[in-house]
C-alpha cells in the first residue's frame, strides 16, 4: 500500500520541481490526477469491450490511453499548456467517437459533461482562451448528440437483451456523473489547498504587520491604506539605555554583541506586552517606549513606570544569569506627541515633539540603575506613584529643569 501510495504520489507531482510557484503547481498535479483518473475510468471499460468482441473500440480506447501519456510526458517535460490541451482534446474526441458509433443504445454523450468541466478546470486564467475553445467543443458536441440521440442508430450492437442494454445505459449515466464529481472534488481540494495557504500568508502578513506597527493603526492601515498623524495631548514617554555596553561591545566579536543585545531587548519586549505600553523602536542599544498611543489609556504614566521597574529588574536577572555588570539608565516624561507612520515601504510607527526630545535628555542624564523623571510626569502620577526630588538638572537644549527620581508604588 504505501509502495503504490509512493507512486501516485509522483506521478500526481511530475512536471513540479522545488521552483515551480505554488499556483502552477496545484494545476499540474490536477491535471496529473485527472489523467490517472481517467486511466482508472478505463480498467472496467477494455476487458468489457474486449467481452463484446469491439475490437475496434477497444483499440480506440487504447489509442485514447496512449495520448493521455503523451500528456502526462509532456507536463513532465514542462509543456503544460500542450498537455492540457492534449488530454482535453482527446477525451472529447474518445467521447465523441464512442457517441457515434452507439448511438441511441447508449447515453455515451454525457461524458462529455466531464469533459467540459475539465476544461474549465485545467485552465489557468492566462490559458482563458484555450479554455473556452475545448469547451465549447465539449458543449456543442454534447448538445447535438442530445438532441440527435434518440434518432441515432448504432453502428454497433452491444447487447442483444434490452434489459442488459438499459442497465449499461444506467451505468454509463452514472460513471459520467461520478467522473464530473471526482472532477470537482479535485477541484475542492485545489481550492482548500489554496485557502489554507493564502490563510497562513494572511495570518503571517498580520503578525509581521503587528511587529511594525500597533494593533489599531495596523488595522487602519489594511483598511484605508492610509495612517495619517495623530496629535496626542497625553501620553507617557520612556527612553532606557543599557550603560557600559559600549565598552562591552568593543571587547567581544560582533556576533556575541548581537546575541547579548537580541538576548535582553527580548525579554523587555515580554515584558512591555504583559503592561499595556507600546513598544516604539531601538536605537543601538537604545530602547523607547510610549504609554496611551495609539489608543488612550487613563493609566498610562503607571504602566510605563511598571514597566520602567521590570526592565531594571530584567537587566539584574541577566547579569547573574551572564555574568556581566550592565545596567539600565531611564528617563520618563508626559506631555503631548505627535504620532504616525512614515514612509509607504517598510512602515514604522513613531513620535515628534519636545515633549519626546525632553524624555530622551532625562535619560541620558539619568544615572545608571534609576529612573529619572520630569516634573510633568510626577505631577500627573503623584497619586499612585512615589517619587523622591533630585533637584535642578541641565538638559541640553532645554536648560535648568526641575527632576525627581521614580522610587515605587505610592504607600496607601
């Protein structure tokens, strides 16, 4: 069993190689299957013509079989529009021949029904035109024995019991109906294929689409194509540094340096998932984040200082894993931003103002270990959040600025 599941299985799949687009492939492994669908059609039909002795209809149908590996050699060899047109072609002409000589005896004419739905099966939409050519051939065909069968008289006699010649006329009905059904059961499952796959492209799509941009304005993005900017009067900005990483980097080979980077910036973006917080971009081993973009959030100033004490908690859990001695230098800010996606290829989302420049200053001149925040941020949180005065700092561009330290949740 599994030696013949071997065969069919290359011989559905001849004509395909690893470079063959998906698409063309699932129509040459149709018309492979189709083909063996047919010489399967055939095993019960030769040993019965050979029993009535028609002898000339019986090398018809081998003649038939002959061409139909004609077809397949030549999908194998790449010709495919010719072997469809092969195969296609010689089952209405087979179809045709055995209508004829018949006649009313036999409803042969309804395998002509399949041929039509091959037609229109095997066809790409580029091959349209081959396509309407054999079934219309099929169709027009069909339609004159139709409505000539009745008066057509056989040249051959098949059976000389009536009852026998009724119960073949049955059996022809239905293996023509069973051959359209196989047909587009073939079909179908081109089509699920095809689904399945344009379903895992899509779900890829989105989830590299979600690493880009957020939730909400990659949704807006597929809907409209647009993204235009968003002034927010209100949000939470945070810029973390990893301090002595520089020297670090300098003493271990490049690779190692990406390792390490990849190593911790992973669990921070773990971490930015589990607060509700939007992860904006990295810079080197820089690392910005922003609270209520690109949808509002009352809490937002407390889920980045959340996440402002699981980044330094994450940054201590490595050095004892790794053994080295580095550290995160943060600031945060609140105020307003302005925030979009520029560019139209590789998007990304990000945010303009003072209010972004002002966070990134109280960053660097943070200290290394704590949090560092404006007075904006302390003003807007103090409520939840406990903060300890650190006095004037200069920023630069922006001069004397009053700056506290984050400490913790707020006792009560």
């Amino acid at each position: 069993m599994n030696r013949l599941k071997q065969i069919t299985s290359w011989l559905i799949d001849s004509g395909t190689d690893p470079e063959t687009v998906e698409p063309d492939a699932r129509y040459v492994r149709f018309l492979n299957a189709a083909m063996l669908v047919f010489a399967g059609a055939q095993a019960p039909i030769l040993p019965l013509l050979a029993v009535l002795g028609l002898w000339s209809q019986l090398v018809a149908n081998l003649a038939a079989l002959s061409l139909c590996g004609l077809g397949f050699w030549l999908n194998r060899r790449g010709r495919h529009l010719l072997a469809k047109a092969v195969f296609v072609g010689v089952v209405t002409a087979n179809t045709v021949y055995f209508s004829w000589i018949f006649g009313s005896s036999a409803p042969t004419h309804l395998w002509l029904i399949p041929g039509a739905v091959l037609g229109v099966l095997a066809f790409k939409p580029s091959e349209r035109w081959w396509a309407a050519a054999l079934v219309v051939l099929s169709m027009v065909s069909f339609l004159v024995f139709e409505f000539a069968h009745l008066e057509m008289e056989p040249l051959v006699q098949q059976f000389a019991d009536p009852a026998n010649e009724l119960w073949a006329a049955r059996g022809s009905t239905v293996a023509a109906m069973a051959l359209t059904l196989v047909l587009v059961n073939l079909m179908h499952q081109r089509f699920a294929v095809s689904e399945t796959a344009l379903s895992e492209e899509k779900a890829q799509s989105e989830r590299l689409l979600r690493a880009i941009l957020p939730d909400a304005v990659a949704r807006q993005l597929r809907q409209t194509g647009t993204t235009p900017a968003v002034r927010h009067d209100d949000v939470s900005l945070l810029f973390a540094d990893v301090v002595g990483f520089t020297p670090l980097a300098a003493s271990m080979p490049a690779e190692q340096v990406v390792a390490l980077l990849a190593d911790v910036f992973a669990r921070i973006d773990g971490l930015i998932a589990r607060c509700g917080v939007e992860k904006i971009k990295t810079i080197g081993d820089a690392y910005m984040v922003a609270g209520g973009v690109p949808e509002f959030v009352p809490d937002h100033a407390e889920r980045l200082a959340q996440c402002a004490f699981g980044m330094l908690e994450i940054m201590e859990q490595f050095n004892q894993e790794s053994g080295h001695a580095l550290q995160l230098r943060i600031g945060l800010h609140r105020g307003s931003a302005v925030a979009g996606v520029i560019g139209t290829t590789k998007f990304a989302y990000d945010l303009w103002g003072e209010n972004v420049n002002l966070a990134s200053r109280l960053e660097s001149s943070g200290e290394a270990g704590r949090i560092q925040v404006s007075e904006a941020f302390r003003v807007g949180s103090q409520d939840t959040l406990a903060f300890e005065p650190r006095g004037e700092v200069v920023l630069k561009g922006v001069g004397a600025t009053q700056t506290y330290w984050l400490t913790g949740p707020r006792d009560g």
